[in-house]
C-alpha cells in the first residue's frame, strides 16, 4: 500500500545532504570539541561552522547560538534560565495559553516554584491581543514567552509588535520559533527577540539537535551543569555530528525558502480547497489568519478524530489530532479550545502538515479516501 | 499509537448492529458528544421475552465502539434480566482486556444498557445505593458528580486520583478538581483528612500549631515540591516563625527563596494563619 506522511510539524526526513555532511563526523572526525589535539579541534571547528549557518539563518552572530538537545531544552532553558537569573527582579512571566508543552509544562513547574505566571487567551483567529498584553505588565514581570507559529494551527502571531511592547517596559523576550523556521522568514534582529528556540528535526535534520539564540551580552542560568560547554550555558559533549547536520539543514532551508514557501502554499490551498469542495460542513481554522503555510487544522464535525485517524493510517496517510480521548492526553487540545472551538470540535479536528515533498496527486489521493471515510462514519 | 487488541481493532473495524432500532422497547443515549464519547443503544424483545434486535450508535474512540459493538453481541439472546448483570468488566473480558485509560469506554457500554433495560422498564435509570446525576458536579469539563466518583472509587478499589480518571476521565482535562477528588477519595477510604476550616491560630495551643502546620507541610507543600524532584522539611516553630530545611532540587535551586515565600509562605498563610512567617535554614 501507498503511504503519505501528512505530519511534518511532528518531525521530518533528514535530506540526503544532511546526511552525506553528517557522516563523516561519526567515526572518522570524532574527536571531543574540548579537546586541545587535532582530533578536538577538527570538531570545534565544525561546530563553530554550523554555529554560523544557524546564525546566519536567523539574522544572529554566531556567539549568540547556544546548542541543546532538543526544541524543548532550548524552550526549557529560555524560560528558566531567565526566572533564576532575574528572580531578584521579579517573579511574573508571561505567555500564552496556545504554547507548545516545553514552554507551558515549563510554566507550570514554574508556578509550583513560587513564581506568577499570566496565560494569555488568544481571539478566535488563534492570535493574541496585544493591548492585553501590555496591561498584564508589571512590576514583577521578567519576561514574555510567546510562540512564533503555532504547531497545530500554523497562526503566527506579531512577534516584532510583542517584543517592542515587552521592550518598552525593560522585560525580555522569548520566542518558539521551532515550527516557524524553514516556513517563514525568522530574523531576530528585525522581530526584536532577546532569547529564541528552533530545532533541527523540524526542517529535514536530525532529532536531537535544538539551539537556543541568546542576545549578546544577556547571561541566563544554566539548567545543566558540568564541563562548561557552551559559553557554560549548557554543559554535555557536543553532538557533534547532530550539529554540523543542524547548520548544513539551516543552510538549505534558507537558500530555498521563497521556494519553498511557494510550493508548501500551493500544496496546502490545494488540500484546502479540495476539502471544502469535496467535504460539507468541516470547518477550516483560523484560515483567515497569517499562517505558516503547511499545516491546515480540519474540524470535520461528527466523525471522532481519533477513528478517523485509525482510518487514515489503515488506508497509509499519516495524521494527527490535538486532542485524544484517552483521558491523560485530553490536555494537548489547549491551542483548539483556546480558539474556542466547542468541546465536540475538539474531539472532532485533524492536523494535516505537509512537507516539501508533497505532491498533488498525494493531495488529490487522500482527498479521495477522506471523502468515502466521512461517508461511511459520519453521524 | 493506539494499543488494541485484535478482538478490539476487529469491533472497531467492523462493528456489528450499527445502526437504530425501529420502535424500540428500550432505547437510551448516554455520554455526552461535547466529553468525546457519546453513545445511542436500543434494543426490542421477541415473543419469549428475549433480546432478538439491539443496535448502537457510538462517537467516539475505536475502543468506544469496540466496547459498543461487543456488548450488543453479549445481550443478545439473553432476557431482560440476565442482561442487567453484565458490568463494564465482563465487556473489558470480552474484548480480552482494555487499556487502563480506555475503560471508560466499557463503563460507558454498561450504562447505556442499564439505562435501555430503565427505559423498557419504564422507571429512571438509577444506581443502587445513590443517584450520580444529582450529586455535586465535581468535574466540570466532564460533568462527573462526587456521587459517581464515589461509586466507582469503592466498586472498583480505586485509592488515586490518577485511577478516578482513567474509570470516568474526572480530572483529566484541567485537571482543577484533582484536589477535590483526593478529598472524596480520603472520604472514602477513611485516610486521614484535612482541611476543616481554617481555624484562628490564636485558639490553637503551641502543639496544635505545629500539628496543622506539619499536616500542611506533608499533605499540600511537601507533594508539590516533589513532583520537580524538590523536598521540604519543618523544623521549628519560633512565635510566628515557620523554620523549615528545603531539600533536594529545592536546596541547591537558584529560585528556592521565590519557592519559600510564595509556594511555602502562601500556603501556610492560607491554611494555618496569615500571621505567619517562614524561615529557611540551610545545611
């Protein structure tokens, strides 16, 4: 059976380049970047490379990127690293009520810790309003941790207007950028940021890999202590291999983004506008806001998602739901019931994140199955 | 990403008795479309008094229709009464076992039997010992009574709140009740329980004091800080100040002063008396 991977914003294939400029940093460059002899140096130097196209990529200087080991390290780091440093300042943040877990779970072993934290909703096109953010401002408050796109609607919220208003008042700024980069343009410089998180596995590199940029001159405390790697931000042997495949990917993903944005768009409004011409009464979110432009967010009202996904994955397409009806899981709808979608809608809407290399035969293919699948089920 | 069993994956793949039955002798929908799980179930009588049609409609997981579709297989045939005896835990059985988080769905199967089988008896479906409609709404993402978390806490042996959540999903959206079902659940169980009202530190005599704020300490603080690997412990009681040692994470944690003031501070205020400090001695 044919299969079609429609779940991009959950992870992607590493490009065959990526993998070619990896390889030789596994067994033949595997030397430890602190050390002093050749073998060291031979990985410092390929981690200082990488540390340039990731900044480049970002519009940063390359001693502004601190490696971690995943998205949600440097989200994890970002947040933390700020309430332990500036804790003699304040103890409010502020984020949203949409963020990714790294960033909310973080907040919330936060608030167990004694500090303040303000959840702010987001209007029914999925965006925040920023007069209620300046008002939530205080005296307290160290820092705003507000996402760049939204990993199950794709929204992207005004990062540049959010940093000025955080700027005004002396607090910093912190952005998730993972689903943002390789879809959007993303320059720290012009939207304003003081600390910003991206990931390799995201834009076709390898899993395990995050970075954290963190504006020049600005110190946080370390969450990881030991050799004191990474400007003694984030200590650990560097991933070396991890790296070198971060800065190659970073390279691509802005050497084609015009292209790849076009194509990722077309794709997208295809599937769109076949759901809606195939499809009666689903429900298209937050279609009218500025979206990264691969994830569409379905509510196909009647038809559980979680059936409905068992289904795709029976006929080999590949999707996910926010929510689950297993009643651990029931938390990861926060972005859908922010957005106030009733309770039933929730249950109810799929993610579909398409990549570069999706076609429009695998969007006319799945449109087809979806359509008998709806049929067949819907009540 | 799901875990089914064969038998389930089978229901759910292809469900038997789909559909509704026409002039029903008992009909009933339970669940609720808005929790993710909502079920239609009726069934008609033959000649003998026994089950000749029954049919389900179910929104929900493949392991709701699963649960759906095996029970309409078990009733059938059976009278009105030998009916009424099947419990969640025979459907689990029959689909040769459910995942902890899904056995709400084969609860949900047994009500709406119950509730068909009240219908054609012609009385509201009501539970033996009490009514879990007209209790206190506990969870409100849910809609779930402390009546009903009650009954499933003692039919079932469940001591957690992680347990009450898997069986009825109390407490598994927000989460904001999850105290709340703790406090049930000691009522149940006869733990020991706290939080009568807060009573005025001035009639508390100096072992009273100490006894409500170490109870504090181990029932509400200590808990909390444990999930993020920290501890606490009380150490004294000096006038109005609580010496305490903060351990683990907590003592080595740049953050641990913002944690005594507002976490442990705030919480004994709360509880035990507004006069109160809270001082942290190290090593």
């Amino acid at each position: 059976m044919k299969t079609m991977f429609f779940d991009y914003n959950s992870t992607t294939p590493v490009a065959a380049e990526v993998v070619s400029a990896m390889l030789p940093y596994f067994s033949e460059h595997f030397g430890n970047a602190s050390s002093s002899h050749s073998y060291g140096q031979k990985a410092l130097h390929a981690i200082d490379m990488a540390r340039m196209q990731i900044a480049k990529a970002i519009g940063a200087n390359a001693d502004e990127i601190i490696f971690t080991g995943s998205g949600t390290e440097a989200n994890n780091l970002a947040i933390t690293g700020i309430a332990h440093k500036f804790r003699g300042k304040g103890n409010h943040i502020i984020t949203s009520s949409i963020e990714h877990s790294s960033v909310y779970r973080q907040c919330k072993y936060l608030e167990r810790c004694g500090f303040e934290i303000t959840y702010l909703p987001v209007d029914k096109l999925g965006k925040i309003n920023l007069s209620e953010l300046e008002e939530s401002i205080k005296k307290e408050t160290i820092l705003v941790s507000i996402m760049t796109a939204n990993n199950e609607t794709g929204v992207v919220q005004s990062i540049k207007d959010i940093s000025q208003i955080a700027e005004k008042y002396n607090v910093f700024t912190h952005s998730d950028a993972v689903q943002a980069l390789g879809k959007m343009p993303v320059n720290v410089d012009e939207i304003g940021v003081d600390l910003l998180s991206i990931s390799a596995h995201k834009i076709y590199g390898p899993k395990g890999v995050g970075a954290l940029y963190l504006r020049r001159g600005l110190g946080i405390a370390p969450i990881i202590h030991g050799g004191g790697q990474e400007k003694k931000m984030r200590s650990g042997t560097e991933n070396v291999p991890g790296i070198v495949g971060f800065g190659k990917t970073c390279e691509l993903a802005i050497t084609n983004l015009d292209r790849n944005i076009e194509h990722l768009q077309k794709i997208r409004n295809l599937l769109e506008d076949k759901v809606r011409q195939h499809i009666l009464g689903i429900e298209i979110n937050s279609s009218g806001a500025d979206r990264i432009p691969n994830t569409s967010s379905i509510t196909f009202p009647g038809i559980s998602s979680e059936t409905l996904l068992v289904k795709l994955d029976l006929n080999g397409i590949a999707a996910s739901s926010g929510s689950a009806c297993g009643a651990a899981e029931m938390e990861t709808s926060r972005t859908l019931k922010a957005l106030g979608l009733s309770e039933k809608d929730q249950h109810c809407t799929i993610r579909f994140s398409i990549g570069l290399s999706t076609t429009e035969k695998e969007i006319e293919y799945a449109i087809k199955i979806i359509k008998h699948l709806i049929n067949i089920h819907q009540c | 990403m799901w875990n089914y069993t064969e038998k389930v994956m089978d229901h759910f793949l292809n469900p038997r008795n789909v559909g509704e039955v026409i002039n029903p002798d008992g009909e009933a929908t339970v669940g609720n479309i808005s929790c993710g799980d909502a079920l239609k179930l009726g069934f008609k009588l033959d000649e003998n008094g026994k089950i000749s049609e029954v049919k389900f409609k179910t929104f929900g997981c493949g392991s709701a229709i699963a649960s759906s579709s095996v029970l309409t297989e078990m009733v059938k045939g059976k009278t009105v009464e030998e009916a009424a005896k099947i419990t969640n835990k025979d459907i689990v059985d029959a689909l040769g076992g459910l995942g902890e988080e899904k056995i709400h769905c084969s609860v949900m199967g047994m009500e709406a039997l119950q509730s068909a089988i009240a219908n054609y008896r012609g009385v509201e479906y009501r539970h033996e010992d009490e009514d879990e409609h007209h209790g206190r709404v506990v969870c409100h993402c849910f809609g779930v009574t402390d009546a009903k978390i009650r009954k499933i806490a003692k039919e079932n042996g469940i001591k957690t709140v992680e347990g009450v959540t898997n069986y009825c999903k109390a407490g598994g959206a927000c989460g904001r009740c999850k105290d709340d079902i703790l406090e049930i659940l000691q009522g149940v169980w006869k733990l020991e329980s706290r939080n009568e009202e807060q009573l005025e530190l001035s009639v508390l005599t100096f072992t009273q004091k100490v006894i409500k704020i170490q109870s504090i300490i181990d029932s509400d603080i200590r808990p909390m800080l444990e999930q993020d690997g920290g501890s606490i412990e009380f150490i004294d009681l000096r006038g109005d100040t609580v010496v305490v040692r903060l351990k683990g994470r907590c003592a080595v944690c740049p953050s641990s002063g913002v944690t005594l003031r507002n976490t442990v501070e705030g919480k004994l205020r709360e509880y035990v008396s507004q006069d109160l400090k809270v001082e942290e001695i190290r090593g």
